[in-house]
C-alpha cells in the first residue's frame, strides 16, 4: 500500500481525500494543517489516522511514501522542497510556485531527488483534450492557425460555491498578501496549459488584467482584496498560431467553464468541459466546405490522482511534471510583466 499524506485540509484537501480515498493500493494516514480545529474535523471526516499542525513534525515522525500538498499557493515552495529533501513523492496543486525561480528550483530538486512528482493540472483528465492532442499531434488539423479559448466562474456574482465575503478559502484567493496571483494564477494556469498542451507551446502574451471593487476600501477583516479578478491575454504560439485566452470570475452564468477551439488549414475541433468533459467536435475534410461538426469518440483517460499512484508503482514519471509546472510557471511570469509594461512580452 502507498502511504499518503495530505498538506493543507480546506475545500481542494476535501476533494483530494475522496480521489484516493477511493482507490486502491493506497491509504491516507496522516494531514496536516496550521489550522488545529479544521485538521482535526479533517482527520475524523476521512478516518485518517493522524493530524499534524507542523509539516516538519508529520515529514519526520510518519512513515509516508508520497504527500499531496494542497495549501495556499505560497506555500507550495517551501512545502515541495521539505517533502523532496525528506525522500517522499510529491503532487502539487497548481500554480507550483509563485514565480518561475522558484518553481525552476523545484523542478530541479525533484529531478535531483529521483522522486516522482505531478502538478494538479487537473483537467488532464478530459478525454476530449487528450483527444485533441493527439489529433494536432498527428496532423489531422494541418498546420494550426487560430485559436480561442475561455475558463470562465462568476463565484464573485453568485452563491453557488458559497460565500466568499465570509469564507477564508476564498478571500484568500483575492488577496496579494495571501498568496493569491489572483484569478492569472489560480485558474488562468489551468487554461494556459489547457491551450497549450493539445496545440503547442506559448512563444508571446500581450496581458491585461484588472481588479474590480467588491467591498469598501476593498478590504474584508485581514484580506485585502488586490489581486487580479479577469485576464485577457493575446497569445502566439511557437509553432506561429494567434489566438485570445481569458478568464475571469465575474462571468456571469458560467459555473465552471473551460472551452477550446483551434483552427488549423485541414481542420478544426473544439470542446468544451462546462457541457461535457468527452465531448469533442471536429470539422474535417468535406465538411469544412458547409461548416458542419460532428462529435468525435474520446476513449477514457486516468485522472491525476491515477497517474500519480502508476508513477509511483512504475517508478517511471507522467506527466505533468514539475519541469512542466515551471513552463507554464514562465508564462505567468510573462503575463505579468506584459501587463505591467502594457506591451507583448516573449516567454522565456
């Protein structure tokens, strides 16, 4: 059995508990939190064992082969090169780190290490997208073009996953202070690997980004409430394609909605995980003549979590990796420094 543990237990510990709760050939045996009542509640809600306010005190005393670290992402560092120098395996939630130096100085003490280690790129696990990769991959599309993509939540609009004046696990998300890269770095690294791992990597950004007031002095309690609410970000690929990525939490409507379209000049596909994870459209040969789409089958694929415990079986690293959590880590960097400078900036 591999024996795991969790770093951090608010609402993304919550749904990491259940994923390998309900797997095989592994077992969670301890968590850790700074926070001494929530750990607790954690430790009794999953059955796990044991509970730790100090990832120093749980990486020395437990018998651990792997820990999933799921806290605010300044965090994520510190906690990353502990559990590698510590000789345990490591999933880390996304973004890895909150610049490109420190998550390049992840990347290379995980390869230093030789332990496995994956970034929770989550949607991965669609098989519409890994059908899409494999479909530019192969040639199928020709040489792409075009491209447009969205990931879109109106969780500062709406109630649907609570309420965010009143809940940490939220406001931290709008706070600087707190770690947060605000909505760039909490989903808009999610669609900026989303764009790039089907169609190619990133080459250039021209990023905007804006904070919307939400509360008087835009502060609420400890939080203040600065970081980043919507991104647009205009994007050229290597390989020459253009294309439009944005995201924000403001998008009235949409729960939780990631989309892609790319053109290329023998055709086009797109998806959209919001409606439907498998579901991916083509438009391919005579059909480009009278714009018609057709739904492609998408076989099934492993969730990271599944990935994870394989790599650790095998001994043989999926992705993603770290070296990949860096890469898009560079992009973020550079959509940062585009939109302080308010002209296109190269990635790397």
């Amino acid at each position: 059995m591999i024996k795991l543990a969790i770093i951090g237990t608010g609402g993304m510990g919550h749904s990491h508990a259940e994923r390998f709760g309900s797997l095989k050939d592994c077992v969670l045996v301890a968590a850790c939190d700074v926070d001494a009542a929530r750990v607790e509640d954690f430790v009794a809600e999953f059955s796990i064992p044991s509970g730790y306010t100090n990832a120093d005190t749980m990486l020395a005393k437990e018998e651990l082969d792997a820990v999933v670290i799921v806290t605010p992402d300044g965090a994520h560092r510190a906690l990353g090169l502990k559990a590698l120098d510590a000789g345990k395996h490591v999933l880390c939630e996304k973004p890895l780190a909150l610049n490109y130096s420190d998550a390049r100085e992840m990347a290379d003490a995980a390869e230093k290490s030789g332990r496995i280690n994956m970034v929770n790129f989550s949607y991965r696990r669609s098989p519409a997208v890994q059908a899409a990769r494999e479909m530019v991959r192969s040639g199928q599309l020709g040489r792409l073009l075009h491209f447009s993509a969205h990931y879109l939540q109106s969780w500062l609009v709406s109630d649907m996953w609570g309420d965010w004046r009143t809940e940490s696990q939220w406001l931290w998300r709008l706070s600087k202070g707190h770690g947060s890269q605000g909505v760039l770095g909490d989903i808009g690294v999610h669609i900026l690997d989303f764009v790039s791992y089907p169609a190619g990597e990133i080459h250039e950004v021209q990023c905007r980004l804006k904070t919307f007031h939400k509360a008087p002095d835009d502060r609420i309690g400890d939080y203040s409430l600065d970081a980043n609410d919507s991104a647009l970000v205009q994007v050229e690929l290597d390989n020459g394609a253009l294309g439009v990525v944005h995201m924000s939490r403001w998008a009235t409507g949409y729960r939780n909605a990631l989309a892609l379209t790319l053109h290329g000049d023998r055709g086009a596909l797109r998806l959209d995980l919001e409606c439907d994870d498998s579901l991916l459209e083509v438009c391919l040969g005579d059909d480009i003549d009278t714009g018609t789409w057709r739904e492609k089958p998408c076989p099934p694929t492993p969730d990271n979590a599944e990935r994870f415990l394989e790599s650790i079986r095998t001994g043989k690293n999926d992705q993603p990796d770290f070296a990949r959590g860096a890469a898009i880590q560079q992009v973020l960097d550079a959509c940062f420094a585009s939109d302080a400078a308010g002209k296109a900036v190269p990635v790397g």
